[in-house]
C-alpha cells in the first residue's frame, strides 16, 4: 500500500470500524496525521502567529475518526478487540489537554502575576511537579503501548474480524 492509497483508504474508511488494517494501512495514515498537523502548526505559526492553533485543531478533528477507525481495524488484524485501543487513545488525549492547561495557566500566571507573589508561588499554585511528572508518566505508557500493538504482526489467516486483508503480490 502506497501513502495515497493509504490517506485514501483511510477517509474513504472513515466510519468502518469493523474488519481488518495491514501495518502499512495504520503507519501511512499516521505519518499523513501527523506530518499534516505538523506542516499546518508551522504555516499557521508564520501567517497567524505562534498562539493561534485553530487551523491545526481543526485538522486534527477531521483526522481523528478516520485515524481511530484505520487504528480499531488494525489492532482487530492483530487478533485484538478494537475498542482496546479507546483507553490509551483517551488516556493520551486527556493527559494533553490537562498538562497543556496546567502549563498554560503557570505561564500566564508568571507573566501576569499580581504584585509580591513570587515565581515559585505562582508555579506552585498553577502546576504541581508531581502531577505534571505522572500526566507525561502516564502519555509515555499509553504512547509506548499503542506502539506496541500497532506493531505487532497480522494475525494469520482470517480470524473473528474478518479474512486476512490482501497481502501485496497476491490478486484478490
């Protein structure tokens, strides 16, 4: 499977949740979700400024079903229910969105303090170091696990999801 194909393949497959993903299938739509989200931050950064994100966040919603989707059918090739895939996915979501809160307030609260409060006061007040060390503690396992199975090879032969998707080289 080609990139295009792939990107194709994903969008194409947008709301199929059920069946089968080859490795290429998943790598390629990853790398297009997250080169496009990458190449849209830098163009949004230079035309907008650095603290505008709407481009990229919208980006990033029109990718994400089609993404969850083509990752649900690739963890079912390996032989694994989809749906396993909900729970690191909304783990490395939330923690995200929290750290990136937490960190947003202790900058703003620097910058913005009010009178006699100093640095550390503000820091400690918007973001505990032991909260933010178990939220990139708990991203890191998440991350490393949807890796993991993302990885692994295809379950030989059909299997409760569906047949063996298409092997290169062989006509269907």
């Amino acid at each position: 499977m080609t990139f295009v194909n792939a990107v194709k393949t994903g969008f194409r497959n947008a709301l199929v949740f059920s069946g089968r993903s080859r490795r290429p299938d998943y790598w390629w739509f990853f790398l297009f979700a997250f080169a496009g989200a990458f190449v849209i931050s830098i163009i949004e950064a230079m035309l907008l400024g650095a603290g505008s994100h709407l481009l990229t966040r919208l980006f990033q919603l029109v990718v994400f079903v089609p993404f969850l989707a083509v990752a649900m059918r690739r963890l079912q090739d390996t032989g694994k229910p989809g749906w396993w895939i909900l729970p690191p996915t909304a783990i490395v979501i939330i923690t995200a969105i929290v750290a990136g809160s937490v960190m947003r307030r202790a900058l703003a609260g620097v910058i913005d303090r009010p009178e006699g409060v100093s640095d550390a006061e503000m820091v400690a007040a918007s973001a505990s170091p032991a909260l933010l060390g178990g939220l990139l503690l708990a991203q890191v396992l998440a991350g490393a696990l949807i890796i993991w199975w993302m990885s692994r090879p295809s379950q030989r032969g059909a299997n409760v999801y569906g047949p063996e998707p298409r092997v290169r080289g062989t006509k269907s």
